[in-house]
C-alpha cells in the first residue's frame, strides 16, 4: 500500500471509529435528547457524498470509511426517532 492510501486508512478509521463511543452511549443511555437532527442529517449526506466520491475514483479507503461511517451516523438519528417516540 502507497502512503496516500496509509495516510488516508488511518484518517479513515479514526474518524469513523470516533462514533462509536457516541453509538454506545446513545444506546446505553436510551436517549438521543441532545443529538441535532440538523447536525446530523447534514453530516450523513456530506459523508454520503464522500461516500460517492470515494467510489468514483475508485478510493478504497474512501469508500469503507465513509460507509461504515454513514451506518454509524444514521444510526444515531434512528436511535433518536426510536427513543422520542418510545418516550411518549
């Protein structure tokens, strides 16, 4: 592996792994009061569109950060919907 395709694995897994904490502790907590519906939509189609990109010019480290990133993302927003909506 090239050293672009390094440096580009290891931002990957660091920022993708660096949701799981907010993942776990949504879970554990039940709650999602104080996520941004906002914050976190945009997120998700930014990294959709990375996601996009990445397969575009065939990027690996692109496409696999970006889509486990994106499931990770989305599923704090449906643990959100989840949670409201159980709390009524």
């Amino acid at each position: 592996m090239e050293t672009p395709d390094l440096v580009g694995s290891l931002a990957g897994t660091l920022t993708t792994v660096s949701f799981i904490p907010q993942v776990i502790k949504t879970w554990r907590s039940q709650s999602a009061s104080d996520i941004s519906y906002g914050m976190f939509l945009l997120f998700s189609l930014g990294v959709l569109l990375w996601l996009i990109y990445g397969a575009s010019i065939h990027s690996m480290p692109i496409v696999l950060a970006n889509s486990i990133t994106l499931v990770l993302s989305l599923s704090i927003i449906a643990m959100k919907l989840w949670f409201e909506r159980n709390a009524a």
